[in-house]
C-alpha cells in the first residue's frame, strides 16, 4: 500500500470514530448534547451551594418569584446561623485564652465541646478561688430582641406580590404560601432589634481563697459571657423561624417536579437549588443547636436565664 493510501485509510478511521462518538451523545442526550457539563436554558450546574441568582429568569413567573424569595431566605438563615456559631465559638475562645486553658483544650471544630470545657472551668475555677459560703455579686441584664412587625408584614407583602400586607400568611405550610410565609419569618427573625447584655461579677475580698485566680475568671467571664447572653436572646426568634422555615423546605422537596412545572427551561438547575436546600437545613439545624445550647449552659452556669 502506498503512503498516500495509508494516509487516507487512516483519516477515513478517523472521521468514523468520531461519527460514531456523535451518535452515542445523541443516544444518551437529547440534541447530541451531553448532559453533565450544563442544564437546560444554558445554565451552569451549580455549585451545589444555594444561589438565589442562578438558573437563570426563573423569576420571571410568579412560583418563580416565590421560589427565588424562598431561596434567598434559605441563604440569609444559613449566612447567619454560621456567622452566630463563630461569634459563639469565638467567645468561649476569648475566655479559654484568658483562662489558660491550653491550646489542645481550644482546638478542633467542635464548638459546643469547647465551649463545654471553657464553662467548666471557669466554674471550677470559681469554686476554688472562692470560699465556699461565700456569695457572688453578680449583676446580670439580659438581652432583649425585639421583632419589627412591619418587617414580617413587608417580607409577606413581598412575596405575595403586594403592595402591602400584614405578618404572616397562614394557609397550608407546603407550596406557596409556605414558602411566603418561611420566608417573612426568616427575614423577620435575622433582622430582628436587640439591646446588648450586661454581666458583673464580684465578691468581698475577705471571701477570696486565691485573688490572683478568681480575677483572672472574672475578667474572662466578662469579657465572653456577655456575648453568649446576647446569642442566647437573638437565637430565640431564629430557632422558632426556623422551624416553619424546614418544614416548608420538606415540603417543597416532597413536591418533586411538580414545584417547577412553570419553570420548565430552568427545571433541571432548580431541581438542584432545591437539593441544596435540604442539604443546608442540615447545616443550619445543627448552628441554632449548638448556639442554642451553649447559649442556654453559660447562662445557667451564672443563674441567668
């Protein structure tokens, strides 16, 4: 065989492996498109992180709207459930350090067992450090945090479409009005107005075992505690906002396809934003817990409430 023939049996192969791979994309996906690098409408995939502002004009429908609003209320819950863990976290490191604690003591990810160790110390520290018939002056205000009706009101009137409205929407917590009524709740709850907590503590120096001991605690009690008590008064309305805010999120998976019948080009991206929903309720479940908790056992450790 000559070399110009070879040539040509080999470009020949060429062509048809090729053809060939044509046809099994178009086997596999409609349109000779493959399915994985991008969804319907020319949207990318996704993250796999919620993002009101993917999937395209999805919005452009009124279950779209709602579903947008619901999104984004689901991203502000989990930005501000994680921001309130590190403010937690943070608080109970501020003491660990000035306790003395050590640094293997403080490390890790695990908020609440940290926490749990530093509130245990400053304890027995306490017992130590102090006669044990004597009283503590402690001088504690909590924090207060107040919800703005007429902001619920506006979240509601928002996503209802309206002009104006009032707080909440009631009707049945799937579909619609439940995601309406999710989201005015998530929206009313992270905005929520709270005065700052105040914490003294104090003895009489005749009551002192170890003075040097019992000043270092104090200093550290005071420097975090007072933020744990303003997490334990701002997490209250997040928790009971987030409770109507998971169900509505179960009950909009349960829905399946049928959520997103209007919105049959951005389908296939929105399927995958409601995924990441369930996916971050796991998340945001375990912030109000562990803020909950720790919140709740500082207060406890100092008679507060």
């Amino acid at each position: 065989m000559s070399l110009m023939s070879s040539r040509l049996l080999i470009a020949a192969t060429l062509v048809a492996t090729a053809a060939s791979g044509c046809n099994k994309l178009k086997d596999h996906a409609p349109g000779g498109v493959p399915s994985t690098p991008s969804v319907p409408g020319g949207m990318p995939g996704g993250s796999g992180e919620v993002d009101p502002n993917t999937c395209g004009n999805y919005a452009a429908v009124d279950a779209g709207r709602k579903l947008k609003i619901f999104l984004q209320a689901t991203k502000d819950l989990q930005d501000t459930t994680t921001e309130t863990v590190k403010v937690v976290k943070q608080s109970c490191l501020t003491m660990g350090n000035e306790l003395g604690m050590s640094a293997d003591a403080l490390s890790g990810d695990d908020t609440g067992a940290i926490c749990n160790k530093v509130i245990a110390t400053y304890k027995d520290n306490l017992k130590v450090s102090v006669k044990g018939q004597a009283s503590l002056k402690i001088t504690y205000k909590p924090a207060v945090c107040t919800i703005d009706a007429s902001a619920s009101a506006h979240a509601s009137a928002e996503c209802s479409g309206s002009a104006s409205g009032t707080a909440g929407t009631g009707g049945n917590s799937g579909g619609a009005s439940g995601q309406c009524a999710a989201s005015a709740g998530v929206q009313a709850s992270i905005h929520a107005t709270c005065t700052p907590a105040e914490f003294k503590i104090d003895a009489d120096a005749k009551m002192l075992v170890d003075a040097t001991k019992f000043k270092m605690t104090v200093r550290a009690m005071q420097d975090g505690l007072p933020q744990l008590f303003s997490v334990a008064a701002r997490i209250k309305p997040i928790q009971e906002a987030t409770t109507v805010w998971v169900q509505s999120a179960k009950d909009l998976a349960a829905m399946g396809p049928k959520a997103l019948e209007s919105m049959k080009d951005q389908a296939l991206c929105l399927s995958g934003q409601i995924a990441a929903t369930v996916k971050a309720s796991t998340q945001i479940q375990a912030n109000v817990s562990v803020s909950v908790n720790v919140s709740a056992s500082a207060s406890g450790s100092v008679g507060g409430s």
